[in-house]
C-alpha cells in the first residue's frame, strides 16, 4: 500500500482490525470502556461505524507504546493506524499541529 494514499474502505478495516486488538487487551479494553462510555453490547453495535473507528485509533494513539503493539499485532506499519485515522476522520480530522 502507498504510504501516504489509504482508501476509506482499507481504513476502514484497519479500525476495526485495531478495534478486534484492543479488545484481546483485557486491562486495556477496559480502559477503552471507562474512557468512552460504552459497554461491550455497544461497542459490538458501533463497530462499523467510521466516527466509534475514529474513537478507537484516538485511544490508541494516546501511547506511542499502544500504537506500536497493535501495528505489530496487526502486521501493518504504526503510521497507517494514524493515517486510517485520518481517514475514517475525513477532511475534519486532519490537522497538521
């Protein structure tokens, strides 16, 4: 894949990909649900949804360390966690500070 062009389907996956890591992550999924609010049930409803992906690649990117585990975890680079960020975010979420 081009390192800087990432189509929202590709995205996409790399959310809920992210998403299906976390969850393995007992102590930080937890985390993730005290944080958003949301309990398992709605997590399982929202996983398509490209605004919860944005919130689990948000979480994510709190620690490098956390970027790094589920990139490797994933087999993918730690930049396309951002970059399917930026995506699912659409030109609202891109910012360059």
């Amino acid at each position: 894949m081009d390192r800087f062009i990432m189509q929202h389907d590709a995205a996409q996956v790399t959310g809920i990909r992210a998403l299906g890591w976390l969850a393995a992550q007992d102590e930080l999924f937890d985390a993730f649900l005290a944080s958003s609010g949301a309990d398992v049930a709605q997590v399982r409803a929202a996983a398509a949804d490209p605004a919860f992906l944005c919130a689990v690649l948000d979480f994510l990117s709190q620690r490098d360390d956390w970027v790094l585990d589920c990139a490797a975890a994933l087999g993918v680079a730690p930049q396309e966690i951002g970059l399917a960020r930026a995506v699912l975010g659409g030109r609202g979420g891109m910012h360059w500070t």
